[in-house]
C-alpha cells in the first residue's frame, strides 16, 4: 500500500511522521512540480494522498467524484481510492480548522472576519467562516481589489484574522504578512503555519494580549480525518491527543538560558545524548563564523559587532526543531532574540548562586562586583523569556532530570 503527501515544496513536512502515529507506516512525501501533477493522479500508483500547496485546487479536476464539502470550497486535500478504484476527493481541512478554532475557544459567528490568501486553504477558511454564521468575509490577495497595501484602511473592523498565506513559514522566520496593531477591533488571530510553531505573526498577537493559534493542531487533526477515510475506521480523541503531544514535543526546542557559567554548555550537552537530539551552542557558533574566540571578537571588534553576529547565531538555531540550543548570557537582553527563541522553543532559566559561577574566558564577567551587577540587570530579561527555571546548584545529571520531567508533560498542560 502506498500513501503520499504531494505539493511543492515539502523538505520540512513533518507528515509522515505524523501519520505513522496513527499506525500508517507507508505514508511519505512526494514532491511535485506543477507539470507533473496530471500523469503522477491519472497514473494512480497510491492507494491514498494528502494535497498541500500548491495543488488543492487543482487536483480536484482529476477526482472522479468529490464529497460535497470539496465540491463547495473548490478544494481538495485528501484523495481515496474507493473499492471500484475511483478517486474520491475530500477536504479535511475543514475538520482540522473547526477544531483548531474549537480548541482555541474562538467564536466567529456575528464577527468580521479576515483571510489572507486565496488558495485551497483560505477556501476552506471562507467556507468556516460561513457555515459559522460570520457576519462579513473578506479575502487579502497581492493583487485583489483588497490587498495588503489598502487593507488596513478596507478592513478597518476585522475582528477575527485568518492566515492561509505560507508568509512566516520556516526560512522566512521573519516573514509577516500585515501589522496587527493596525487593526483596532481584532479579537483572535488564527495562522494555518505550524513551523515555527510561533510564527512572527502570533508572537505579535502575543505581546498585544490577543488570543491567537497555530497550525499544529489543525495539522493532526486533518491528518486524523484523512487516515479514518483512507482505512475506514475510527480514531478516538485520546489517540488524536497522544499524537499532537509527541508532534509537539519532538518538534519544540529545548532552549538554556542564563547567566554566563551557569552550566548551560554542560547541561545542554548531556540532554542532547540523553534525547538523541542536536545540540547548538551559540557562542560556539560564533566562533565558529569568525574564526576566533569570544574574548578575541570583543577586543578587535567590541561587543555591538558580537551582538550582531549573536542574533544570527540565534536566529540560525532557533529555526531548528527538536534540538538543544543554549544561549550566550547576554543574548535575551534583545527583543529581537528573545522573539527568535520563543519561535519553536520551550525555555529553561538554568539557576546557579553567583558564587559558584565560572568566568573564565568571560570578558564581561571580569570580576564578583561586574557579576553582581550583571546578574541584576540580566535577572528580569530571564524572567520575562523563561518557560521554567530549574536548579543548576548540584549536578549537571540533577539538571537535565528535572528539565526532561517537565519538558515530556508539558505539552499535556499546554503551552
């Protein structure tokens, strides 16, 4: 049996992992170019496919039937070979977006809502919208009547927003496709993105105390949709929990910060052989691109050429997913790397006394007094970005134990 997700480009698709949660061991990725998409579904060499970009609505043209729900968004994402070998196009889509807005507590009946983009998935979004009883939908295009030079004064009133855009999916961590702050009425943002797993778009809606959602849970919930058409049998929420809680774990970072000897390095090596995961030191890397230790870079070039070259290293790392990365004493003091820290991170402060911390080869840690004062301006930049701080006072092994107890639960409490 062969199942397959296709599109363009899938390098990063965490799907057949996904679906092998669900006990589907023959599902993998298939990368498509648009000119190969007819002869690959008129070939007919699967039993079953998950659609993404950018074919969820051209495929549906090659389906020898369509569920009705496909047939009214004009998108397909899941294909089955029925039992007279026909192709069935469905969209379960539509299950995975109601219970992302579910789970995320968000009403849209009576609001105005948003969507940017027009591809399969903002036709999904519409269809949502509708069926839920919002009171006005509009769509954000680059080149509709309302694009995203005009849709702040446009959709001045948008109280719900929906991103359908791949705009802040991994490279383009940076990525953003409006400014929210412009939209004075906006009650929930919504962002079909799941890696990062906190786009440039939520960490907005963060800071503005607007309530907002990725795509992760919409990821496994259409994932769970499609393997109960592709082997007609039911998968209970339980099953569907357990599987968002280990996508999320594998996929969330394990982030070290704090002040500069607190054992960090050590830690996060250990954790990394303990978990099988890679491991990113990014005073490592620093070195590594200049070709000289830290003591050398602030002496020859001061410390803002190091904080420059400190946000790319931490930008690089915490585009990964699943590793361990630990961070330069100093490198939450910026927004901008706190930001890139919390993309795809859960964040330990590592607490050690003052006393027992190492500073050689530390040049701003130079003596106790410089320390001290350090540690108080440094402390409420800790605070603000950890997840959960964890004594480092004892040993190295004392440590990571604690940050694996909490770091495997954490998912089930939520983030």
């Amino acid at each position: 049996m062969a199942y397959y997700l296709i599109g363009h480009p899938l390098g990063h698709s965490c799907s057949p992992e996904l679906h092998s949660y669900f006990g589907n061991d023959d599902y993998s990725l298939r990368d498509l170019q648009e000119n190969e998409l007819k002869d690959f579904i008129q070939q007919g060499n699967f039993d079953g496919l998950n659609v993404t970009i950018p074919f969820k609505t051209r495929v549906a043209a090659y389906m020898d039937v369509l569920s009705p729900r496909a047939r009214e968004t004009g998108a397909v994402n899941t294909v089955v070979r029925t039992r007279d070998g026909r192709l069935m196009g469905d969209n379960t889509d539509i299950d995975g977006m109601e219970s992302l807005i579910r789970s995320a507590c968000i009403e849209l009946e009576g609001k105005y809502v948003l969507i940017l983009g027009t591809g399969g998935t903002a036709h999904t979004a519409n269809y949502i919208a509708h069926k839920h009883g919002a009171s006005k939908v509009v769509h954000v295009s680059r080149t509709g009547s309302i694009h995203y030079q005009n849709v702040y004064e446009e959709c001045a009133d948008t109280e719900i927003l929906i991103n359908t855009t791949p705009v802040g999916m991994y490279p383009d961590l940076d990525g953003q496709a409006v400014d929210l702050e412009r939209f004075g009425k906006l009650e929930a943002v919504i962002d079909v993105v799941y890696n990062p797993l906190r786009t440039a778009l939520t960490q907005q809606a963060r800071r503005l105390g607007i309530p907002h959602a990725n795509g992760l849970a919409m990821l496994v919930e259409q994932a769970k949709a499609a393997e109960e058409l592709f082997f007609a049998r039911t998968i209970t929420e339980e099953e569907s929990k357990a599987a968002y809680d280990r996508l999320l774990r594998r996929h969330t970072n394990i982030v070290l910060i704090g002040m500069p000897g607190s054992g960090k390095t050590s830690v996060g090596k250990l954790l990394a052989d303990q978990m099988g995961r890679k491991f990113y030191d990014t005073d490592q890397m620093i070195v590594d691109a200049c070709g000289m230790e830290i003591p050398a870079i602030f002496e020859q070039y001061g410390e803002a050429y190091f904080r420059e070259r400190e946000t790319e290293a931490v930008k690089k790392a915490a585009g990964n997913q699943g590793a361990i990365i630990a961070v330069g004493g100093g490198a939450p003091i910026s927004e901008k790397n706190k930001d890139y820290l919390r993309r795809n991170g859960r964040i330990y402060l590592l607490e050690r006394s003052l006393s027992q911390l190492d500073r050689t080869g530390r040049p701003l840690s130079s003596s106790a007094k410089v320390l001290e004062k350090m540690f108080v301006a440094r402390m409420p930049h800790y605070l603000e970005l950890a997840d959960q701080s964890v004594s480092n006072h004892e040993t190295i092994e004392h440590c990571a134990q604690l940050i694996g107890e909490d770091f495997h639960n954490y998912a089930s409490i939520g983030d």
